[in-house]
C-alpha cells in the first residue's frame, strides 16, 4: 500500500493536473478572490485627501505602520476600505487563544469538540469587531492630526462624521475579509486569511524589484550588493523550508490488541513536535513593541520638546531604536527568544497531552504514563524550542543587518518571508493531495468498472 502511494506521489504531473476539474475550479476561484482583494486595496475612505496623504507617508518611514502596510499590500499606506486588513483578527485569535490557555471557562469550551470551537470562533469575530473598531477610531483621529505641523491635511472635512464614517468603512472592509478568506477555505485553495497576507507581501515584490533595478543602473547598488542579497533571499528561503518542515517524532506505543486472525498485535504511531512551534508570532510581536515608541513619535511631530530633557532623551533613545542599530537588533533578538518559549508554552500543554495519552492507553516506550511523560514532553519541547528560537532569530536578524551594512531597503524580511515561504508550501502540500485524492478516484472507478465486466 505505501508503494502503490508513493508511486502515485511520484506520477503528480501536469497531465494529472489537466484532468483534475475540481481542483482548477478551487484554484481558480482563489485567483479571483485574491483579485477582488487587490482592487478593495485601492478604494480610499470617504473623505482622504489622496495626493496629501502620499506626501505624508513618506515622513513616517520605519515605524510599526510600515509593517502593518507590508502585511496589507500597501491598503494601510493608502487608507482604503480594508487599511486594518486581517491584523486585527490575528491579534483577537491570539488573544482568545491564550485566554483558552489561561482561563478555566474558555479551557473547558476549547474540550467540547466542534461546539466549542464554534464558540471560540464566535468570541473572536466578536474581538474583531472590537479591535477594529478601537483601531478605526484612533486612526481616523489620528489622520485628522496627521500633518498638522508640515500644513498638509489628509483629511477634507475633519469631524464626527469623518471618524464615525471611518470606522463603520474599516470595521466592514475588515469583515468582508475575513468572509472573503473563509469563502477561500472552504471554496477554494490553502488558507483563506494566510493567503490574503501573502497576497499583500508578494504585491510589493515588483516595485522591490524595479527599485533594486533602478539602483543598480543608477549605479548606488553595487554588482557584489546584489548578487548578496540575492544569494541570502535564496538561502534563507531553503533554510526555512527545511526548519519550518522539521520535527520531533515521538513514539507512542499502544496496548496488544487481538487481530482478526487471534494474533496478539500492538499498535504504534507518533506524536510530531515541530520545531518551530510558535510560527511567525515571535518576530511581529517582538518588531511591534520595539517600533511602536517611533510611531508615536512620529505622528506627534514637533509636538515633542526637544530642548527638554524628557524630550531630548527620548529622541536620543528613538535614534538608538533605529533599524540596523546595535541595540534595535540586540532587543529584537531578545524579544523574539522569550516569545518564543511564551507562545509556544501557550500553545502547546503537556499535562494535557499527557493526560489524553493515558486516557486512550498510550504511553512513550521507557516513560511511566502520567507526571513522568508530561515532565519528559516538556523537557523534549524545550530543547527544540531552543534550536526554533535560534532559527527564528538568525532568519529575522540576517536581513536587518544587511540592510543596515549596505543601506539597502529590502521589503522580504525576515517575517515576509517566513510567511510567504509557510503559506506557499501549505498550499503546495493541499494541491498535491487533492491530486493525489483524485488519482486515488480514478483507481477506483477502474476497479469498479473491471470488477462489472467479470
């Protein structure tokens, strides 16, 4: 059986694909949603001025806004109907997932099966919601201010009404995404919400690559400069793909059970731990909290007194805080360590794996089920969780210094990339199973017709 397997995964070929109608059907319909989401990009909020707001966007390069409009494709940068994008979804499931954790309630509905996460799913379209609305506001309110002090005004009409009309836009742009993303889900191809923030990521690559171009014929980037970054997107991408496909297999062994003809067999399988447990969670939230004191100050201006001594030290740590800076980078790799071993300690339990072990009568071979194989799952995570950490570090922080050695803008950092790498081999791995699946069909069709015949 897992020859006649392999030899259909082997056979996945273009003329397989052709036959399968199903398949081009989902990929086709994801193609067209993906569309839509890149024409909403472009339709602004009521009441922007476009052209002021451009010339704004370019005062605030390098905050925490920078990479919020990486991962919507540019809608954030040009305040359109879905500016907030899928962001605030993520946060709320975050969130929600670690109150699941946390909080006895919430941990008890996670147990019930599909009802309970049904209920989750619910609380957090309802944590969307919320944080869109919160975030609507304050940025509606914020664009009124924005610019005040270079005389440029982003809004035409400043009020209640902007703010009120804001946040209704964002609050639905937001929604109709995250339909959009389910629609892509069930209809379509991969992960509906992953695939919009790959979409976003990958729609900067031809302006990234016309720059580059324009710099090199310019003459301010170098033969040598290029072909690094090259050479670094590229290994990067194959170092990625090899950790993020990584795990740890544990052996779990069941209890002898009689077979059909009275033989006395035991039943294994596998627990797989991946390495790199947390995701992509780790470099957003350790980039977000170190770039959000200079989006703050950024929108404040010359609000700020620098001939203060409060003002003229934080300006000083602002400049500290830099991209490629020593101690941006130092921080960030801090940050990205202890989220690291935070989300993962979050998102994976091992009392309660332990617990469902015991439960069905499995056990790890030489570990005594119960307090024993819970202490040597956690002693196991850690150890991986150290070389994830580490993985994770080397691919965000490799990118940030050689932008900060060679002054080269590089949009495909470390999380893009992290990102655009897991979503593309997600969706990959779903088109050759439902290749394979079909091709499992068609053998049964001709068994079904052959065993007719005779």
């Amino acid at each position: 059986m897992a020859t006649r397997a392999d030899n259909l995964a082997s056979n996945l070929s273009l003329a397989n694909f052709s036959k399968a109608t199903e398949l081009k059907k989902r990929i086709w319909f994801t193609i067209g949603a993906l569309i839509v989401f890149r024409f909403l990009s472009f339709v602004p909020l009521p009441g922007i001025n476009a052209s002021a707001l451009a010339q704004l966007a370019d005062q605030t390069r390098g905050g925490v806004l920078d990479m919020f409009n990486m991962f919507t494709g540019g809608s954030l940068e040009r305040m359109s109907l879905i500016a907030l994008g899928v962001m605030p979804y993520i946060t709320a499931s975050i969130v929600v997932q670690m109150a699941s954790a946390l909080h006895p309630t919430l941990a008890a509905l996670k147990k019930e099966g599909t009802v309970g996460r049904q209920k989750i799913n619910q609380y957090t379209r309802y944590g969307t919601v919320l944080l869109c609305t919160i975030q609507g506001w304050f940025l509606a309110a914020g664009l009124e201010s924005f610019g005040s002090s270079s005389g440029i005004a982003a809004v035409v009409d400043p009020g209640y009404m902007f703010r009120v009309g804001a946040v209704i836009s964002l609050v639905g742009g937001t929604m109709f995404l995250l339909w959009l993303g389910e629609q892509i889900t069930s209809r379509g191809i991969g992960n509906g919400v992953s695939l919009i923030i790959m979409a976003g990521i990958v729609a900067q690559f031809p302006t990234f690559v016309t720059n580059m171009t324009a710099g090199y014929s310019e003459g301010s980037i170098g033969t040598g400069v290029l072909l690094g970054f090259i050479l670094m997107v590229v290994g990067l991408i194959l170092l990625i793909c090899f950790f993020e496909r990584a795990q740890r297999r544990l052996l779990i062994q069941y209890p002898k059970r009689a077979t059909q003809r009275g033989m006395m067999q035991a039943d294994r399988s596998h627990l797989p731990l991946k390495l790199n447990t947390a995701g992509v969670i780790p470099p957003i939230f350790a980039s977000s909290l170190l770039l959000l004191p200079l989006t703050i100050t950024q929108f404040a201006g010359n609000s700020l007194d620098t001939d203060s001594s409060l003002g003229g030290g934080l300006q000083t740590t602002l400049q500290y805080l830099q991209h490629g800076q020593p101690l941006y980078m130092t921080l960030y790799a801090v940050g990205i360590i202890f989220f690291c071993f935070f989300y993962t300690a979050v998102v994976f339990n091992p009392e309660e794996t332990a617990e469902n072990l015991k439960k069905n009568g499995g056990f790890i071979p030489g570990i005594r089920p119960g307090k024993r194989t819970e202490q040597y799952l956690d002693y196991v995570l850690t150890r991986i969780t150290v070389i994830g950490a580490i993985y994770l570090t080397f691919v965000c922080v490799v990118p940030e210094y050689m932008i900060a050695q060679t002054g080269v803008p590089l949009f495909l950092g470390g999380t893009s990339l992290l990102i655009v790498v897991n979503v593309t081999v997600d969706t990959i791995s779903q088109i050759q199973s439902h290749l394979l699946a079909h091709q499992y069909g068609d053998l049964i069709k001709k068994a079904k017709l052959k065993g007719r015949m005779r």
